[in-house]
C-alpha cells in the first residue's frame, strides 16, 4: 500500500482563482473540440392549469438542456393571458422566478376568492322539545317519578327566537368571473294556538295566555300553548307526576305514589289510588278513590266530585260530593258534603273517619252497627278561616315591609334635603371654573404657540414626524434583515462558486445597510425620548416657570371639577335610590289595598256562612258510637237513631232524620 502524501489536485505555487475561473494553466486542451452548441436555446413549455373550483392556478415550466433559457415577466404574463387567468395573479412569485432563475414543476401563481355561503336562519327553542320526560339521575338513585313531561309558561313568555339569516359574501376565479354564494334561506316562527309575535320584537314568538307549551307535529310543527292537558292513559311511570298550568284530563286512572297539580280543573275517568291531587278548580274522579295503605288526598279550591272515596282526605273550598259511600276518610269542605243519593236505595254511607262542612252535611247513614267512631262537625268554615289566618298575615307583613320602606325612604329624604345646599353651591360655582380652566389653558397655549415657532419647544407635528420616521427606519431594517436571511439560505445551497461569491458580497452590503439602518434607529428613538422627557426644549427659565404656574392652577381645577363630579354622582344615587324605593313603596301599597279588599270578602262570607243554621241530615240511620258537633256542642250517640228529630239548642243546628 503507498504510504505517499494524497493527491491534491491543486498545486500549492498554482493560482486557483485563475484556474477556477480561465487564468493561465499548464494543461494543454487545444486538442478537445468545443461542444456544439445551437445558435438559439431552446425556448422552454411554459404551461398554466386551472383548477377544477377556478380559485387556483398553477405555472409550469419545464426545459430541455444543456443551455438553460432565460423566462422572462412576458413569458409568463403571455402564458397567463392564454390561460386567461387574470384574477389573484401573485406578482412577487412571478418576480421571485424570474430573478431567481428558479423555475417551478408546479408553482401557485393565482388564486381566487373563495365564496362565502350564507347562514340559513334558524329557530333558537327555549322550550324542550322532548316528546316524553326522561327519569332524573339524582346521584344514588334515578326519581322516576318526576320526568317533568309537562312545561307550563306564562303569558308573554318567550318560547321560540328567530335569528335571521345572514346572506353570503360572492366570490371571483381566477378567470375574473363571479361566483356566487347560494342564496340563505328564511324560516317563519311558527305561531299556533296560544301564542303570537311578540309585539316588541317580532322575531319572538311569545304565549298568548297561562298554560303549557308542546309542539304540535300534526300542524307542521307549531308550537301551541294549551290550557288542558289530556292524558290518553294511566300518570304512572311513564308519565311521571305532573304539574300543569292549566285543567288536566286523565282518560286512565292515577296509579298509587303518583302526585298531579293543576291551577285549573282535573278530571280522571278511572279510579284515584294512593297519591295527591291539586286543584286549582275542581276535582272530578269518575271511578273513585281508593287510598289503600298509604292514603290518598285531595285538594281542591272548588268542588271535588267522586264515586266512591275509602281512606282519603279530601279537602274542598266549596262542596264534596260522594256518590255511594265514604270509609276511613276525613272529608273537609266550607260549604256542604253530600254521600249518596236521595231514598234509602242509595248506600250513602259514611263510614268511620272525620267529616267537617260549613253548612250542611248530608248521608243516608252515619257509622254502622258494629259502633264505628264517626264523628261529623258542621257550622265552621276551616277553608275559610285558614285563608283569612294566611291573609291576615300577609298584610301584617306587607304593612311591615311599607314601614321598613317608609323609614329609609324618610332617612334618604332627609339626607338629600341636607346636601342639597352644597349641590346649589356646586352649581352656582361650576361654570365660574370651567371658564377659568379655559381661560389659563388658552393662556398656556398661546405661550406654548410662541416658543414653538421660535424653535425652544417641540411641537406635536415635530413628534409624530419623529415617530413616522421611526416606524420608516423600522420597515427598512425588517426587510434589510429578510434579504440577509434569503442570501444566507442561497448561500448554504451552493450552486455555483461565481454565485456564492456573488452572494457572499451582497450579504456583506446587507449587512452594513442592517448595522447604519440600527444606529439610525438607536439616535432616532434616543431624540423622540429626549424630546418627550423635554417637552419645553429650551424655554428661559421665567417662562418654563410662568408654564408650570398655568399648568399647576389648571390641575387644581381640574381636581375640584373631579370632586364636583364625585358629589353630583352621590347626590344621583340618592335620588334614584329613592325612586326606586318609592316605586316599590307604592307598589306594596296597592297589594295592600287589595289584599285588605279581599279581606273583607273573606270576612263577609264567614259571616254569612255563620248566619246560617248548619245541619247534619241523615235519611236513614243514625248508628250508635257516632259523634256530631254543631258549633262546639257535642252530642255522642250510644244507640242507634232513626225516624227522629234532635235538636241540640233552641237557636242552634237541627240533626233531622228520615227527612227527605
């Protein structure tokens, strides 16, 4: 193997300066042909495609070798026209090939607008739109018996909002043509029974009256309000308690644990077992209530009508109306409870339990032979006197809340009485500095206008020509530094050594130019602080003092306006505070009223009702361990009566027998 030194190419006494690029060298090539080369390059195919969309054009060029072809801005713009793309064309990237001598396989060299499609309108429910509730998840247990299937609103609330459509933005291709958006379609609210445009914003649907809210599919999806609620089947489990605004119609029945609340009427074509029923009007059970162990009850502010009840409470602010017979049940009612029909055909029996009725209480028979304790009480009005008790306390509270109202409303009264002395002061003195303010600040202006055209002080055009030239200095510099960063990346690609020479010398004047546009831009943000920090330049001493004397005063008046204000702010606090307790002040006071009206109807009809003589009627028997109380007087049957006449005082209630 030889261990001689490597071959280098160069000779160390050789110029490779002049070798590289034609000096004098000792190799004799007068023996090699020169290549032959065509008079004309080649031209190269430039090629222009479009897209399938027109937003996107691509550029081409392709050449054959060995001398490349020099393409030229014409070249390309004519390849351009012929494809007739003549929208989006990126110049700089036409540029960028044409000095760059870099020419593309596939290059993007247009681009068009994209069309912006419009927003259809669309309809924002503020309802649900489930078709049935769903059991809610409480953590440890899932409560099926609330699946909230019903949703009640009040009248002119919101249930649906329109958001209108928006209409797109057209485009353009490449070729210069239009290109339009579709066109966003409209939708309508969709008004049904019981609701209407709002008349404030018509793009709200809003509930024409109280109830609950679905939406109708068999009316192409209007949403209607109602004010029945209809229930095809059984309110079990797959209906869950409900809670409606308005009268309910059951066609099943109510099963045993369930809960209904109406501020209307209810109705139940089957039976009521164990649950609770709420009315805001009547009751109605077609086929009876049976409480089982649990107990049912009832509540009605009206009349509650049954078939049969055993073991329920009813409670009525009307009448109750068995009609075949009543077991273990506590039955109250203000004005009459009727058990059976007329003749003793009818059961119409109450049987053990509790019954209680402002004016009469009518059955064919009381207890039974085996000595049930029945025990009946008329002549008082419980409905009645519980509603005074809850309105009586009502207005002690209403009455508190004026008075409560009354005392703030008298200490901010007063409180405003007291500063309303320094707020006609304030008044008084306000225009008086508010001239004096722009009388020292025309003063200190028209210093200012002096020195300024006599050069001692810097002008506000003076700074924002300085701060122009600043942001100039800055963009050169950014560019400066983006052409330094192409040569440095032309550079590392190496292609020619005459071009990493050229390259190399370029980068070294960018690189000047970067460092004078730095110094330039040190000394022009060092000027703009000297000049901010200096704003007086070079005032004489007397008026730099003169100045700040101006300035001084102006900044106290300018606090004392600042103070004015903080006080005219309070004074308008108070004052709407006030107002506002006012309108609530007067707003109890009316409830009040009506509350005291009502009051007095509800006094009225106690009085009336206890002007009448109760009685207990029983048109067949009166069993032993039975008990009526008329009006606190109690009277406890230890035989069986019947086909007498009883009465307890000589100006109280009569318990008749066999009366029919």
């Amino acid at each position: 193997m030889d261990n001689s030194e490597p071959l280098d190419i160069f000779d160390q006494e050789d110029d490779d300066e002049d070798f590289l690029f034609g000096g004098d060298s000792t190799a004799d090539f007068s023996d090699v042909p020169p290549p032959e080369i065509d008079a004309e390059p080649p031209e190269p195919k430039i090629e222009v495609t479009v897209s399938d969309d027109k937003l996107y054009a691509y550029l081409t060029i392709s050449q054959s070798p060995p001398v490349p072809y020099q393409v030229t801005v014409d070249d390309i713009y004519n390849a351009l026209a012929e494809a007739r793309v003549e929208y989006g064309v990126l110049l700089e990237k036409i540029d960028q090939i044409v000095n760059d001598h870099e020419y593309p396989n596939r290059e993007l060299i247009a681009v068009g607008k994209q069309m912006v499609p419009g927003i259809d309108g669309e309809l924002e429910y503020l309802f649900s739109l489930a078709d049935g509730g769903r059991p809610k998840d409480m953590g440890h247990y899932v409560d099926h018996y609330n699946l909230n299937l019903v949703e009640n609103v009040k009248k002119g609330q919101v249930l649906v909002r329109k958001i209108p459509p928006q209409p797109g933005e057209p485009g353009m291709s490449v070729f210069g043509q239009p290109l339009r958006a579709p066109r966003a379609k409209d939708v309508r609210l969709p008004v049904g029974k019981g609701t209407m445009i709002s008349e404030e914003n018509p793009l709200e649907l809003v509930a024409k009256t109280d109830g609950f809210v679905r939406l109708d599919t068999h009316s192409f999806n209007r949403v209607v309000v109602e004010d029945v609620f209809k229930v095809t089947g059984d309110v079990d489990l797959s209906t869950g308690n409900l809670d409606v605004e308005g009268s309910v119609n059951i066609l099943g029945s109510v099963r045993d644990g369930f809960t209904v609340k109406s501020t209307g009427s209810i109705k139940i074509s089957g039976v009521m077992e164990g649950g609770v029923l709420q009315a805001g009007g009547s009751i109605e059970v077609v086929g009876g209530v049976v409480g089982g162990k649990r107990g049912a009850e009832l509540t009605a502010e009206d009349d509650i009508i049954v078939k049969f009840a055993d073991n329920a409470r009813m409670t009525a602010g009307n009448n109750i109306s068995v009609a075949d017979e009543a077991l273990n049940c506590e039955l109250h009612a203000d004005k009459t409870i009727v058990v059976g029909g007329r003749g003793k055909a009818s059961v119409g029996a109450i049987i053990g339990g509790f019954v209680s009725a402002g004016q009469e209480i009518r059955a064919v028979s009381i207890g039974t032979d085996a000595g049930i304790l029945t025990r009946l009480r008329v002549g008082e009005q419980p409905g009645l006197i519980e509603r005074r008790r809850k309105m009586q306390a009502d207005i002690k509270q209403h009455k508190d809340k004026i008075a409560e109202l009354s005392n703030v409303i008298k200490s901010l009264t007063q409180r405003q009485s007291e500063r309303e002395a320094a707020r006609q002061e304030r008044a008084a003195r306000r225009p008086a500095l508010e001239k004096q303010q722009s009388d020292l600040a025309q003063q200190m202006h028209a210093i200012l206008a002096d020195a300024e055209r006599g050069g001692a002080v810097t002008s506000a055009r003076q700074i924002e020509a300085l701060e122009n030239e600043i942001e100039e200095t800055r963009g050169t510099l950014r560019r400066v530094e983006s052409s330094i960063e192409t040569l440095k990346e032309r550079i590392e690609a190496k292609k020619s050594i005459g071009d990493v020479l050229k390259n190399k010398k370029t980068l070294e004047q960018f690189q000047a130019a970067r460092q004078n546009m730095i110094n330039k831009l040190s000394d022009l943000e060092g000027q703009l602080a000297h000049r901010r920090a200096n704003p007086w330049g070079n005032l004489p001493w007397a008026t730099r003092r003169e100045l700040e004397q101006l300035q001084g005063n102006i900044k106290m008046i300018q606090a004392q306006l600042s103070n004015f204000d903080a006080e005219d702010a309070t004074d308008q606090k108070i004052a709407d505070a006030l107002n506002q307790l006012t309108q609530e002040r007067a707003t109890l006071a009316y409830e009040l009223d009506m509350l005291q009206q009502e009051l007095e109807m509800v006094k009225n009809e106690i009085e009336k009702v206890a002007q009448q003589v109760p009685r207990v009627v029983v048109s067949d028997k009166l069993w032993a361990g039975s008990e009526v109380i008329i009006r606190h007087r109690r009277r406890r049957f230890t035989r069986d009566r019947t086909g007498v006449r009883i009465q307890l005082s000589e100006n109280d209630a009569i318990i008749a027998l066999n009366i029919s």
